[in-house]
C-alpha cells in the first residue's frame, strides 16, 4: 500500500485551476470534491491489513480441522495488481503536447516578430489625409495599378464600350 502511495502524482490544484475555463469550473470543482474524498479515504485505511487472530476462531469454531483449511487457503491467496499499462501512454502522449507546445511557441513568436513589423510600419507611415498616390504605392505596394493588366484604367476602353 505504501509503495502504491508513494507512486501516486501530487497534483497541483492551482495550476489545474488556472487552466480550467469559466463554463468548467463546476465540473473541476466535482472531481477535485471526489478526489479529496477518495485521497481521504486511502489515507485513513491502515498500512497494512488486519492480522486475523486465528487462535481464537479455533477455539469458537467446533468442527475440527476446518480453520486450519481456512488459514492454510487464506495464506496461499495471493491477489495480483493489475499490470500499469497506461502511464507509458500518458506520458508519451505528454511528452508529445509539450514538443508540439514548443512549436507552437516558436511559430507564436515568428508571427509575433512579424506582426510587430507591420505595427512598426503604420506607426511610422504618413497619415492617410496627408498621402499623395506615390506615398500611398510605396507604403501598400499591393495598390500600385498595373498598366498592362488594366491599361485604361479608370476608363473602359473604346472597343467595351
């Protein structure tokens, strides 16, 4: 039991509630409630179980022979613990979500750098009422005309018309 206890993760409930959204926060609120209640209830049972006083049950039972049959199958029982199949998942599965975390981080910085270009550019641009065409081609070149796809523009030309 003691090994079991010593092998259980403490979880950081504040951390937990940090992350936890607002239309959640009942459902956090229930498992940590049934969680405290089942880390209670593991803490109050003892290290080890009971020893059975079979000295006594030999003695209040009149059949002969039979406690010592219990004792005997009771001391050969031996009950095994389930193999840990899932904490090699879990953690694989955690060590995935914080390389793809990373990544996400460094992409969110990349894209921050640029975003702070942009910024940088429409501080430091001429204000709209003050630009002439030239300023405007220069600043957003996506709005210089291209005279060989519309050579007659703002006009249609004299074959549209």
């Amino acid at each position: 039991m003691a090994g079991r206890r010593a092998a259980l993760k403490a979880i950081d409930w504040v951390a937990f509630a940090e992350r936890v959204p607002p239309n959640q926060r009942t459902m956090f609120n229930n498992l940590k409630t049934r969680s405290d209640a089942i880390a209670a209830k593991l803490a109050s049972l003892p290290e080890k179980p009971v020893t059975i006083d079979w000295s006594y049950y030999r003695s209040a039972v009149a059949k002969a022979g039979m406690v010592d049959e219990f004792e005997k199958k009771f001391s050969a029982l031996s009950i095994p613990e389930p193999a840990d199949t899932q904490t090699s998942l879990i953690n694989g599965q955690e060590a995935e979500a914080n390389t793809s975390a990373a990544a996400y981080i460094e992409a969110s910085k990349a894209r921050i750098a640029q975003y702070e270009k942009k910024l940088d550019k429409f501080k430091n641009m001429i204000p709209f009422d003050q630009m002439t065409i030239d300023d405007l081609n220069d600043t957003f070149p996506e709005t210089k005309l291209d005279k060989e796809k519309h050579p007659y523009w703002p006009h249609k030309p004299i074959a549209d018309l």
